[in-house]
C-alpha cells in the first residue's frame, strides 16, 4: 500500500505570510453555518480542521488576535494576518488542546470532507450538504 497523502499540511493566508503546518490527520472536520463564521469568512459558512497541537510543526508570520465569545462558554481567539485579513487558525479557551484551522487556508480540494455541520438553523436556504454530514440545528 502506497501513502499518497502528504507527510505535512500547510495551511496559508491570502498573501501567503501567515502559515500553520500540521502533521497527521485532524481529528474532526466541522462546518458552520452560525453568522459569526458567515461574518468572519465573508462567506455563508465556515469550514473548520481541528487538529490536537501536538500535530502542530511549523508557524510563520505575525498574526493579529480577534477574540469574541463562543457559543458555548468560553472564548475563540481568532489569529488573522494584519497584511490580508485571512483568519487562519484559532484556539479555543474550552479546548486548549486544539488548535481550529480554516480549511480553505490549505488550498487543497482533497482535503477531508467536514463530518457535520452546526448552527443549521441559520443556514442559507440553499446550502445542501451530503447526507454523509451529521446535522445539529445549534452547536451540538
Ligand atoms: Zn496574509
Ligand atoms: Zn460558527
């Protein structure tokens, strides 16, 4: 058997200045649809890996923090490039043993497909996800 997957996934901002690169296969793939992620990607929901920061290699660039509440208790401090405005990963004051990366940072189109998606009841009325993707009308 062949591992055609790559030893390293790196995840980049806009201008390719700010940069996480991960190791190993994260451990959920979640998508969001709450208007907070709508707000934060400009786009009408948000496609989240998160990988345990052991699997964290490499970081690059500065990174300016936005912190706003989570859903649940707790904060997301959400790490943005101050050159382009790409939010690439975040960390959440609950799980301090993860690390959130924005899935479109790794420009990868094979990558993983999000298991479930959250917040439905403030999805768009024209996003369908696959039937493989768990539903939860709020956080789960
Ligand atoms: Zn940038
Ligand atoms: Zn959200």
């Amino acid at each position: 058997m062949t591992d055609t997957s790559p030893a390293f996934k790196v995840a980049e901002c806009a201008c390719r200045k700010l940069s996480i690169t991960l190791q190993n296969e994260p451990e959920i793939v979640s998508s969001c649809n709450c208007t907070d992620c709508q707000r934060r990607t400009g786009s009408v929901f948000g496609v989240a890996a998160y990988f345990a920061k052991t699997n964290i290699v490499a970081q690059t660039g500065d990174s300016k923090v936005f912190e706003r509440k989570a859903d649940s208790d707790g904060t997301v401090s959400m790490h943005f490039c101050p050159e382009c405005g790409t939010t690439v990963y975040w960390r959440l004051s609950m799980y301090r043993e993860y690390v959130g990366v924005a899935v479109g940072c790794f420009g990868d189109a094979g990558f993983p497909a999000p298991e479930r998606t959250v917040w439905a009841n403030r999805k768009h009325h024209w996003v369908t996800f696959p039937p493989s993707v768990r539903v939860y009308p709020e956080a789960p």
